[in-house]
C-alpha cells in the first residue's frame, strides 16, 4: 500500500473535520464548498481502492483482504451518508455530523494501513 496516499487521505479528512469545527463553534450549518472537500476525500478514497485493487492482483495480497475491504467500503459510505445527513439538517449540528464523519474515516484509513501491514 502506498503511504503518500494513505497520508493525503488522511490529512483531507482531518483538515475538512477541523473546517467544519469552526462551523460547529460559528453555530452554522455546512456549505457547499464542505461538501465539494468531502468529495474530494471520496476521489481519494476510489483512487486508493483501485491502488489496493492493483497491488492485489498483481501478488501483493494482505493477510486479511475481507477486513481490509470492509474497511474501505465502510470508508466510502461514511461521507456521503454524513453529507445527506448535512444537506437535510440546516443547523449546527449538520457541521458536527460532517466532523465526526470526516475523523471517522481517517480512523477507518489507519486501520486500513494497519490491516494492510499485518
């Protein structure tokens, strides 16, 4: 698995939780733009699965590939769930939705890492 790109998906996900914390502490609801970084995160995410697709076909197979790919899965939904959630709840608590959402999947991509370094 390549490192860079596990990085990068997981700097995207902590710097779109730490944007929609300060719409948390400005009580506002998340905008657009928000939306568009998730998306972002879910480009980076697919790029990732292809990568991972790749690198295990080509013989470099983790140990537990059912774990791994449950965890990427999940990683896929995890923010488009959380930007509907978003988009319907036009208060705060929308911004709070897409942080947990966002520091939910830098979680699921260090067990990703981790599945896959086992």
């Amino acid at each position: 698995m390549v490192l860079p790109l596990v990085l990068a998906v997981v700097a995207a996900c902590v710097a779109l939780a730490g944007w929609a914390t300060v719409y948390v502490v400005r009580d506002q609801a998340v905008v657009l733009r928000q939306l568009w970084g998730a998306a972002v995160v879910e480009g980076l995410i697919l790029v990732q699965g292809v990568v991972l697709g790749v690198l295990g076909a080509t013989g470099t197979a983790p140990t537990d590939p059912v774990l791994l790919w449950g965890y990427l899965v999940t990683a896929l939904f995890v923010l488009p769930v959380a930007a509907l959630w978003a988009f319907a709840e036009r208060t705060r608590w929308s911004s709070v939705v897409l942080a947990v959402a966002a520091l939910t999947v830098a979680f699921l991509e260090w067990r990703v890492w981790q599945i896959w370094n086992t």
